[in-house]
C-alpha cells in the first residue's frame, strides 16, 4: 500500500504522507500506597492513568512530570521508566506508543486540564474498567513483570 501524497505546506509540491505511530506518556503515580487515577474529560472516557501525547523537542521525562503537573497538580518523586507498550490496537483514536514511568507523587492531587477528577485507588480495588490498556499496565506493574 503506497503512502498518499499531500501538498508539501511550504512549497506546495506533492509529497509523501508518512504515517507513523504517536508517542505518549503514562504514569503509575503512588501517593500512600496508592494509585492516582484520572476520569479523563476528553473521548475516550473513563478512568485512565495520568498521560498525554509527548511534544516535540521534549523529552520522555519532561513529558511525564509535565503531564502529571497538568492533570494531577501533583510534583513527581523518583520518576522512574517501566516499560513500553505499543499494541496498535491499545488506543481507539490511533497508533500510539506509550512509554509508561512510576514515581512517587507529592503534593494534593487535584484534577485538572484533561482530568474531570482524581482519585487514589488501592491496588486492590482499582475500577473494573479502565481506559486504553490501562488494567494491562497496572497489572503487569503489580505482578512485578
């Protein structure tokens, strides 16, 4: 399958469209134990792990503590990488790659930006649902994979 073309935005010529995968972050944030959680504002609904696309000329940690900062108000402590997941199908608006980190949060969790609300949930009574591959990720982060 041939990559379409589309006009170049500065000179106009066609061009090839690449088409690869968006890269996020996500972010298992401990308070007391417990996981912080977000019910997101924005389709697809639901409670999902704090997260968000990475912006150009950022890095992968700066992406985390500022996606945390936007949505939970909270300050990271001892960020540390998991692991990625990159199943195509982990995400209904497209391709996207998430690079996953734990840490410890510090300060009030607070709902803000893309979050409705914010909630600290024990490991053991997580909700039932979970946006995206969300339930996966904390799964495999509890069973120590």
């Amino acid at each position: 399958m041939e990559a379409p073309l589309i006009p170049c935005p500065q000179c106009g010529a066609p061009v090839t469209r690449q088409r690869n995968p968006s890269l996020a972050v996500d972010i298992i944030i401990l308070v007391q134990g417990r996981v912080v959680l977000i019910e997101r504002r924005n389709p697809p609904l639901g409670w999902a792990l704090p997260g968000g696309f990475v912006d150009y000329g950022e890095s992968l940690e700066q992406a985390a503590v500022r996606e945390a900062a936007e949505e939970t108000c909270l300050e990271l402590m001892d960020l540390r990488q998991f692991r990625a997941y990159s199943d195509p199908d982990r995400d209904p608006r497209g391709h996207v790659v998430s690079v996953v980190f734990s840490a410890v949060g510090r300060g009030t969790p607070r709902a803000a930006d893309d979050a409705r609300k914010v909630k600290l949930f024990s490991p053991q009574a997580l909700p039932s649902v979970l946006a995206f591959d969300h339930a996966r990720i904390l799964a495999d982060y509890f069973c120590g994979v």
